[in-house]
C-alpha cells in the first residue's frame, strides 16, 4: 500500500509541472516586437512548431503566435534589448512561455529565450 502511495504522489506531481509547462517552440525569426505605451511589450513568431500551447493563449495575428512581458522592470529590459538585437540580424530564437496569460488575458507570458548561436 506504501508503494502504491508513492508512486500515485510521484504521478501527481509529475502532472503537475507538466500541466504548469509553457508553450515553446524554435529556432524561429521573431516577425515582429509591438510596444505598448503601457510599458507591455509583444513578440511575435511563426505558430509552426509552437507546442505545448496553453488554452489561455488564443490570441494570434495570422499565422503567429505572440507573447507579451512586461518592458518596464529590469529583467523586462534586458529581454527586450535581446529580442530587438536577435530581431535587427534576422537570428533565431527559442522561445519559452510560462503557461499562464497572467501579463495580459489570452496572450501567453513569454518566459526566456536564448539565441540560436
């Protein structure tokens, strides 16, 4: 009986992160970045090999899939210097999302991402 108690908490947890991880997909180009005069940034890329896709994040332009953070607080600067340098050069990007649209309703926060180099 112990054993079966483990196994089913290991499950559930298991379950668990993986009900909590986010879309990602890459390397892919960023289409393009639209900043908000609320401070909100979005990043737009191809939905081709975009996985994991939370049911929150409904909203697209086309055939993207767009993310938004928040581009006033440092870590949201740093990333937006980032994007805007790997856009301006064409450079891949793989992206990852937080599963949730807390930022913003229907659109995915995006998380991290590196360069494809």
């Amino acid at each position: 009986m112990k054993k079966i108690l483990s196994t089913a908490a290991v499950l559930s947890l298991v379950a668990t992160a993986s009900a909590a991880t986010g879309s990602h997909g890459g390397p892919a180009p960023t289409h393009f970045i639209t900043y908000a005069n609320t401070g909100l940034v979005y990043v737009y890329f191809d939905i081709t090999g975009v996985t994991n896709i939370p049911a929150c994040g409904q909203n697209r332009v086309g055939n993207t899939y767009n993310y938004v953070f928040d581009g006033t607080t440092p870590a949201g600067k740093s990333m937006l210097a980032g994007l805007v340098a790997a856009h301006s050069v064409g450079e891949g990007v793989w992206f990852y999302g937080t599963g949730d649209c807390g930022v913003l309703a229907g659109t995915e926060t995006l998380a991290s991402y590196s360069t494809e180099n």
